[in-house]
C-alpha cells in the first residue's frame, strides 16, 4: 500500500514502538481489509485494536516516545499524531455496544505492515466492529459484504454470532445487504446461519415486545435525533456510552511485564509479500468456477 513517506515513517514508529513492548494489538482498517478481500485503498490512518486497559497502559509509552497523544473520545478513540498522520487506538465502537476483549487480540492473523511483522484483525472481528458504521456520511455495509465474499470456507459463523449477541439483527441487516449485492452466492452464508437468524426475527414479528426500546441512536445519533429530542424516544445511547465509560475508567492498567506477556501469546509469522495479488487471484478463480 503507497502512502505518502511521512505517513508511512508514522505507521512504521508506532508499530515498532508497540511491537519492542510486546504491547498485545492488532491492526484493522484498511490493513486488515487488504489481508482478508485483497482490496487495497488509501488510508490516511492506522487503526490499532486493543482493550481499554491496554491501551492506558499504550498511551502512556507513546506520549514518552515524543508521539503527539490525545483521548478523543474516553469511550472508544485515542490518538496518537505527527503532523497531519495520526494512529488511532480503538477499544470498542463509539456506541458502546461492541468491545474490544482479550479474544479479539488473540484470534488476530499475522501480517507484516511498513516492514513490521505484526497482526491484522480476524474477518470475524472485522465485521463485528464494521456492523455499526451505517451512518450518513460513511457506511461499512460494502466492506462487510466483501470481506463475506473474500473468505467463503474459512469464516467462523459461530464466532460472528458470539460476537454480536443480542444484536443479531444487525448481523442479519448485513447479510440481507450482502444477499442483494451477491444473490449467487448466498451459500457462503450457511444455510443454519440463515435458519436461525430468519427464525429470530420471525419469532421477533409473532411476539412483539410492547416494552421493547427505542435503538436508533445505537445506529446513528444525528439522523435519529428527532426521534428523542421531539417525539419522546429514550436516548439509548446515552445510556450505552455512560456504563461502558463507567467501565473502562474502572479498570486498572496492566503493567507493561503483564502485557508484554500478553503479546508474546500472539503469533508473529510474515505476511507474505503478494498477499493482495494472492487473495485477489483466489477470488478470480473462484468466480470463473462459479
């Protein structure tokens, strides 16, 4: 992936900074995209995943490295800059449903960025944490159905659906999305993932939750702003974001002996160098079979 020397000193900087502390990660965006689809964009950022406590503990030692730090937002984003290129560290999605956990680093698959050998998110992750970017200005449905179509026979449906739990219907909303765009090819989905996601929503149809709330600003807390502030709907969000505050300023930071061993559980095997020529000669050749 070109970008531009600056930014790819940066990437490279912070990588080997985490990576010579054993700090446990893993790289998403459009890194982990280009592992999993082959697809290969411009990014003008570094998405790092990692748990609250780890990144504490992660922002700290880069402020020391003379990195420009900054929380942007204590529930899920944390930056850390040079010049115009920044690295963020994520520990969740912004609505507090979604949470970076242990199992999310330790599930992550190698790959070598910038010359550094680290790891890029599993496809079941990376879809978890794309479920909720549906929003006006961005929206992460087409990366999910690619990353869907990229890794038929080796995505684990029974992780995705731990995952999201009791949001199931967004996984459902995604797959719905992705039988649209790829009708020949709704078998990459399992037939029981079909069965019982179907079967939820129609046992959801037979017997409405009267009590059930108001979730749209779990979605998107602008376009869906007239529903709390003129027609009366609880701010679920609200809520969401202030117990999963409450949380990660409850949690202590490791010390660095504790992460480091953390990462060393990681596994740290080369990306191989035509990773993107690869994956994409793996899907042509798929589609003239189909």
């Amino acid at each position: 992936m070109d970008v531009p020397d600056e930014q790819a000193s940066l990437f490279s900087e912070v990588l080997t900074a985490l990576e010579q502390k054993r700090f446990p990660y893993a790289v998403s965006g459009a890194f982990a995209l280009r592992q999993h689809t082959g697809i290969c964009r411009f990014t003008k950022d570094l998405d790092l995943f990692m748990t609250a406590e780890v990144s504490k503990v992660a922002f700290a030692y880069l402020r020391k490295q003379g990195f420009e730090c900054e929380v942007h937002d204590p529930v899920w984003l944390a930056k850390a800059r040079k010049g115009d290129y920044f690295v963020d560290l994520i520990t969740g999605m912004s609505n507090g449903v979604i949470v970076v956990e242990d199992s999310w680093i330790q599930r992550a698959r190698p790959a070598v960025i910038h010359g550094v050998r680290t790891r890029v998110l599993a496809p079941e992750e990376l879809v978890a944490s794309k479920l909720f970017v549906d929003k006006r200005e961005r929206f992460d449905g087409a990366d999910i159905a690619h990353v869907i179509y990229g890794t038929y026979g080796s995505f684990d449906w029974d992780r995705e659906m731990q995952l999201v739990g009791e949001h199931w219907e967004m996984l459902l909303w995604s797959l719905m999305f992705f039988h649209y765009v790829y009708p020949a090819q709704a078998h990459y989905v399992p037939d029981r993932i079909w069965k019982e996601l179907l079967k939820r929503f129609q046992a959801a149809l037979l017997h409405r939750d009267p009590k059930a709330r108001f979730r749209g600003s779990l979605v998107d807390e602008r376009m869906f702003a007239i529903d709390i502030s003129e027609w009366g709907f609880d701010n679920l969000l609200e809520e969401t974001r202030a117990q999963r505050l409450a949380q990660v300023n409850g949690s202590q930071g490791s010390d660095e002996n504790e992460l480091r061993r953390r990462g060393e559980n990681a596994e740290r095997v080369p990306e191989p160098r035509d990773q993107r020529m690869r994956v994409g000669a793996t899907l042509r050749r798929r589609r003239v079979s189909e």
